[in-house]
RNA sequence: GGGCGCGUAGCUCAGUUGGUUAGAGCAUCUGUCUUACAAACAGAGGGUCAGAGGUUCGAGUCCUCUCGCGCCCACCA
C-alpha cells in the first residue's frame, strides 16, 4: 500500500482538489448528460463584501443538497453568479475609492464601478471555490452585465406590455440621504428619542384646539385636522375649521376611526406628507397635496421662512417661534420607532414624484396561492411569506434616482409625453447615449427625452431563473426547464428576493420559479446575539476556512436543523476537524491492513460480525438517503456520524482486528472485503458534506472501485444485498457480552488490549455461536 | 398589537403519527499509550423536558393559558 501522511492536513489538501475539480470539470454542467436534470437556483452574493460566516453557513446548506443529488444520478445545474449593481455597490465603490456618486460626472462613476467591479469579483469569488461550491463556475453572470442587463430590460417591457409595470406620481418612501425612492421591503425600524408637541390651532371662535406632533416643522403641509368620530370632546368641531399656527392657513376637522383618542391629544393634524396614515387620508378624503420637503431633505418655499432649512433645523425653528408665540403649550419626551432605509439607515419621508412601479397590490391572493404550489422546507417559513405579502401596502417602486443599475430601456416623446420602448434586438440600452428607433406611436413626432433612471437591483436579481438559465441554454429550453428544481437562501431575504422572483415568474411565464424553496437561518455569537461587524463579534469565515479548512467548517453548518439561527461554536468546527482525522485514520488502518482493497461480492460467505456491520450501513444508508431527499442535511450528518463512530469504529473495527492479525486466512479476507465495502460507503456518504478529505480518500484508496475521475460524481450508495448472510437476530447480545468485558477491564484498570484470563459473563449469549468471537474480541483465555 | 420560531443535562442540540427506565456531542470525573487514531479509547455522574391546567389507560410529544428569548411585520399623528 502507498505510504501516506499520517496526519490529515487540510491546508494541503484542499487546494489540490480543488484544483483537480476545476481542471478535469468535475462540476460542469453537460446539458446532453444523462440523468433528470436537478436544478438551482443559486442566490448571486452581493459583491458590497467579501462572504461572511452567514454565507458560508446558507451556501454550505444547499452545497450539501447539490452534491446528494449529483451522486444520487441527476444532472445537477449549480449555476453562480453575482450581483453587483444597485444602491449596495455604489456605496462599496464610494467607500473604496473615496467618491460620491452624486458630487461626480455620471459616466465616470459608472465606469469606476465598472472597474471595481472587475477587479474584485475574481477575488471575492474565490472564497465560495475554497468554501467548496461545487457550482459550475465556468459561465457566471453578474447583474450588471451585458447578459444580465438585456434580460432585465427584455422583462421589463414583457411587463408593461402585459400592464403590470406603471408609470406614476403618487407619494412614494423616500430617501433623503440617497436621494431615491425605494420600497417597502428595503425598509428597516430604528427606536428613536423625539419629542411630543402640544401646538394650539385656533378654532373660529377663537378658542383654542391643541393637536399632537412629533413633526411640528410639516406645518406647512398641514392639510387637515382630524379626530375620532366618537370623541365626545371634538364632536361639535367636526365639519369646522382650524387655523395652522405661523402659517395662518384654515383647514378642515374631520373624523377618522383611524385616530386613537387615547394618543396625545386624541386631535392630529394630517400633513402631505408625514407618515403612512396621512397618505391614506390624503387618497380617501381628496386633500391637497402640499409639499414643504424636497428630495434632499430640506424645506421647500412652502416653509415660507423655514425654505432650504434641513428638517431637524426647521424642527427646532418651528419650535422656538411657536413658543415665542405662546401657541406651544407641552412638549413630552418619547421613544418611538421610525423607518429607516437598510442600505444607510437614515431615515425616510414621504415625497410625492414620479416612479415606475410593478403592480403587486391586486394580486396578493395569487401570490399567496403560488407559495402554496411551492414545497417549503421547513414548512413555516411560508408562514412569513404570506404575513408579508398580507401586510403590504404599496406596489413594488423599481426606479432609482441612481447611477450605476440597469437603465429602463425607455425614451419619452418630448411633444406628447408618450413612453417609447427599445426594440427587443437592441438590447441591452443606455437610453442617455442610446437613440431610439423611429417615431412616436401617437403624436409622430420624432424628439425624445431619456429615462434617468435605473432599476431597483431586486428588479434584475428576480429574474435569476433566467440569468442563470440563458447562460447555459436557448429561450426556449430555458423555458421548458423553469420551474426549477431549488430556490436555496437565507430567511432574511423572503420579502425582497424570494417575493419578487414569484412575482416575476408568475406576470412572465404564468409559473412558479420553482419547486422547492430551502430556508437557511442566521448565524449568531456564542452568546445567541446576531453577528454583526459592528459589534465586533462576528467570526471571518476565511479565517476559518486557513486554520480548519471547508470541511470542518461545513461539518458545523451541518450541525443545525433547515431553518434554524445556529450559534457559532468553534467546538463543532473542531469536531468537524476530528471527523476528517478519525475518517483519515480509519483509512490508514485499512490501508495498512488491507493489501488490495476489494468489495464484497453479493455471493460471498461473510460472519455475523460482518453481517451486523452490513446491516447497521444498509439502516443508515436508507435514513441517510431519506433525510437528504428532504433537505434535511442534519439529520443526515447525525445518521452517518453516529454509524461511523459508534458503530464502526468503536464496534466493527475491533471485530475484525483479530482476524486481520491471524491464522484463518478465509475469514481474514471477508473481514479486508467488508471493512473496504462498508468504509468505502460511509467515506461517500460523508461526500456532500466534506467533499475535501472523502475525495482524498477516495483518490488514495479506492480509486480503482470505480472507473471516475472523482468522488463526487460517483453513485450514491444504495442497500448492500448479499445472497448468504448468517442470522444476526441475537448479535446485540453479543455486543452487550464485549461492553461487560470492557467494563470488567476499565473497572480493574486494566488496558483494553490487556489479556485476561477468565471471565464470567452475566450477559446471556450464546457461547457455542459467539464463544470464540468474544474470547478473541476480548483478549480473554477463558469465558463463563 | 399581529405572525412565526424557540424554551429538554453545566453548554449546544436530537427526540418521527402520544407507548417500556428521556438520547447524543461538548464539558466534568475515573481509568487506559490498546499494532488506525491520546486530536484517541473505555467507563461514570448529571434532567420535576420553562410554569400551570386539561384530554388520555398513558403526554417532552396533543389542547388552553401564563412566563421568558429570538426573528419578521405593524405602530411613527
């Protein structure tokens, strides 16, 4: 046998295969190969930083999955890609090269992403390759690409010429810091301290009517008052005017069951626009529209005086002048929870402009009876998704006052104002340097005004199916492969990623995307805190990866069940690395053992020792297959550690020792052919899990079981039928005789391999079956 | 306030449709260098299954309520 290392070194190992695995394309996609195809739907990590642990512990989960049903005989279509357009990358280009977008030539900063872009997508890559992926990386896509951005756009006019995408000046979230519209799903919550102003409006009769505000510099906007119906003490206002302090404007009380009594005066002032509340006033009761807030965040004319003020100076200005005026009668200090924009965590207003929006509103129970169609694993995670979509409360708004995303392939008509769509051949189009063709459709004039704006990055990325798709095959094929097969993520993202892709797939193909959805959960510290840089708790996974190597670090996300937060636990990471030294041992043993390693033929004679090995592997074989066709890798990981450790090593491999080390020389070679038979099934099912130390094992010992280049793309194993086997019905007993023994020897201090000379057994056994068995297992001359 | 998940040994978790004395790993303690492995092995101790009530011959598992933790959403006047 070859003389090998006695130690498992990852750090050397690793890169080999990996190299091996690229070199002889072991992971390339063959859409002539044989096999159903097994497809994925691979999330596109954000290039706004390298993999962090959450990463590697979500794509280590569908790692796992891909590589079962690789050797479980399908054509597994593992695609990657990247996303690298949107608001994330501007502000990692804008970091790393000390820029704002907005303070800096437009085409500039395009191609300053651009070029950042190239530079580190290679780089940032490599992690996902060394955390072992088996994706086929040889066509990837990226958002912003040529391929990305003439599918994005080709969808795009797919959707308003089926009418779901509309053009429209409404309120719409905002975001000052940004200077864009965004959407509901790209909000977060922030608790905040601010105060709660009691301001006096003058009634017509001079009295005084005090509202409640935390917003006192939206004066301007007031366009409102309202009260509760029911309130006993604003009953006989209702239909009566007030006037807004400073400003001198009247406006209407009116009477909404959306006004709790109970809340600071139980009077509020209705503003164009403050929050949610008022825009829904302001639809349902025809106010005015008064803008008192432009884009930047500062006020506008309408403020009179307040004019180009930010709103925390106005704020204060508004204050000071209402208490001069004796019209500012209490202030209370609160904490109250406001949204901010995740991508900055500013926070955001309501402002009335013209966007482009993907109609979701109308269809919420259509998008909740195709959850249905898809199979969640685990089940609950639909749960959210529905809670989402029953919750929404506004269309998707896809355009973005930004720079670097995919442009909509739109003009408009200077004279008439009509949109103008790029022809599908054209695509992809700048419509800032691209001309469109030919005249307008209903004025026939020939003068036309580019969109400025780009697309929100959820709008390209929804479309993933087809990027990953179209890579690989025609429009047509890639049709009659959707739905795909697995939509893998992470649970923090249903409501942007996995929602929109369902939205998107439905308005295009009248489909779900795909059949499965796998929800990974979150990474957490020791202590169950969320990771985050910021707090300075967060483990880097390429850290990991160079002290453990992938496969530790995997076994450890394989440690929790689908769906669940996992606590990071460098003790597991080194059980990982235990598993690797124990598998490597193992293979040690039979390589010094076993001259030529073979597998049992279904007509050998085998021993009951062997027929109880054979039948534990055949147990776990079939739980193992069952969890993994469920998605559940945890229960596969604890199937096969406890057979290989418990079972295998601590059982089995003391068995056949005697054997090995003796005179019979049958017995001794159905020994060598089922230690090889039933390792060389544990070391595959341990594939998809480790990939790097099964490999090397596979490489060093059992190469010549089947003619493959790898492990990876070799058969899953399957029950181990033999024609003769002994009956094993009272083995257990047997095993409960060598426990005894080993009590017997661990109570008298004595080494396992000590020889004794006699014992009695309590245990029941058959001695005249098991007698010599025991005597050899249990280096005892004697047995009672 | 709504939705979802979780609460089992010191720690991390597993417990399939309710069915003997509740399991594993880590940690602890005691032994053992035994020809794969001391990064190991053998053995031992350790649990009112968050709490209360209910259904049942029987509940960690089903139902109701309470408490605690986490996530998502709403609340923003």
């Amino acid at each position: 046998m070859k003389e090998i290392s006695k130690r498992y070194n990852p750090q050397e190992v690793e890169p080999k295969w990996r190299e091996f695995w690229e070199k002889e394309k072991i992971y390339k996609f063959n859409p002539k190969a044989k096999g159903n195809v097994f497809s994925v739907d691979t999330p596109p990590p954000n290039i706004s930083g390298r993999m962090h642990i959450g990463h590697a512990y979500s794509y280590s989960h569908e790692d796992f999955i891909a590589r079962f049903f690789r050797m479980r005989g399908f054509n597994v279509f593992y695609p990657f890609g990247t996303d690298d357009n949107g608001l994330p990358s501007e502000r990692f280009v804008e970091k790393k090269a000390n820029v704002r977008a907005n303070r800096m030539d437009r085409n500039e900063f395009i191609k300053l992403c651009i070029k950042t872009i190239q530079e580190i997508v290679p780089e940032f890559s490599k992690d996902w390759k060394n955390l072992g992926m088996s994706c086929d990386f040889s066509k990837t896509y990226s958002t912003i690409d040529d391929h990305s951005r003439k599918i994005s756009q080709k969808y795009f006019i797919d959707l308003f010429e089926k009418g779901h995408a509309y053009r429209q000046e409404a309120p719409v979230v905002w975001c000052p810091h940004c200077q864009t519209a965004i959407a509901q799903a790209e909000l977060e919550d922030k608790e905040v301290e601010t105060l709660f102003n009691d301001i006096i409006f003058k009634l017509e009769d001079k009295k005084d009517l005090i509202i409640a505000t935390t917003r006192p510099e939206l004066l301007s906007s007031c366009v409102a008052v309202f009260v509760h119906p029911n309130d006993k003490r604003y009953k006989k206002l209702i239909g009566k005017y007030a006037q807004v302090p400073i400003f001198g404007n009247k406006v209407e009380i009116l009477a909404d069951k959306k006004v709790d009594p109970e809340k600071g005066t139980g009077a509020v002032m209705c503003c164009t626009f403050g929050d949610k509340t008022d825009v829904e006033w302001f639809k349902e009761y025809k106010l005015p529209l008064v803008i008192s807030l432009e884009k930047y965040g500062k006020m506008t004319k309408q403020a009179k005086k307040y004019a180009g003020l930010s709103i925390k100076e106005a704020r204060q200005n508004i204050i000071n002048d209402l208490e001069k005026k004796k019209l500012l009668i209490g202030q209370k200090k609160i904490s109250h929870s406001v949204n901010i924009h995740e991508r900055c965590k500013n926070e955001v207003e309501i402002l009335n402009s013209l966007q482009w929006y993907i109609k979701i509103l109308d269809k919420k129970k259509k998008f909740i009876d195709l959850g249905k169609k898809i199979k969640w694993h685990p089940p609950f995670m639909r749960a959210r998704y529905e809670n989402w979509i029953n919750n929404l409360g506004w269309d998707w708004a896809i355009s973005r006052q930004r720079f670097f995303g995919v442009p909509f392939p739109i003009w408009y008509c200077e004279k008439c104002g009509e949109v103008k769509m790029a022809e599908e051949k054209d695509l992809p189009v700048d419509p800032l340097t691209d001309k469109p063709k030919g005249k307008c459709a209903k004025c026939g004039n020939s003068k036309f005004t580019p969109e400025k704006d780009v697309m929100d990055t959820w709008a390209t990325s929804s479309l993933s199916p087809q990027l990953a798709l179209r890579l690989f095959f025609d429009e047509k094929t890639s049709q009659r492969m959707t739905p795909m097969n697995l939509r893998p993520q992470a649970h923090d993202i249903i409501s942007t990623w996995l929602f929109y892709t369902v939205v998107r797939s439905y308005y295009h193909f009248d489909k779900i995307p795909w059949k499965n959805v796998m929800i990974s959960g979150h990474v957490l510290d020791p202590q169950g805190k969320k990771m985050s840089k910021s707090l300075g708790n967060a483990v880097v996974p390429q850290e990991i990866l160079e002290k453990y190597g992938s496969d530790a670090l995997r076994f450890w996300s394989a440690g929790s069940s689908l769906g669940q937060d996992i606590n990071y636990s460098e003790e597991e990471i080194k059980m990982g690395q235990r598993t690797t030294t124990k598998l490597w041992n193992a293979a040690r043993f039979i390589g010094m053992n076993v001259k030529k390693a073979e597998l049992l033929k279904s007509t050998d004679t085998i021993e009951p020792a062997d027929a109880w090995i054979i039948d534990e592997l055949n147990k776990t074989i079939a739980k193992t297959t069952k969890a993994f066709e469920n998605y559940a890798y945890a229960k596969a990981k604890e199937e096969i550690d406890g057979f290989f450790w418990s079972k295998f090593a601590d059982y089995y491999v003391e068995f056949v020792k005697y054997r090995f080390f003796g005179e019979d020389v049958k017995s001794k070679k159905v020994g060598e052919k089922t230690i090889a038979t039933v390792f060389f099934n544990i070391v595959k099912l341990y594939a998809p899990i480790m990939p790097f130390v099964t490999e090397e094992i596979f490489q060093t010992y059992f190469k010549h079981f089947e003619k493959l280049k790898s492990i990876h793309i070799s058969k899953w194993p399957e029950e181990i039928k033999l024609k003769k086997s002994p009956d094993i019905s009272d083995f257990a007993s047997a095993i409960k005789a060598v426990d005894e023994i080993r009590k017997h020897k661990t109570k008298n201090g004595l080494s396992l391999g000590a020889e004794i000379d006699s014992i009695k057994l309590k245990t029941k056994v058959n001695l005249k079956k098991y007698g010599e068995f025991l005597k050899n297992v249990g280096r005892a001359k004697h047995l009672k």
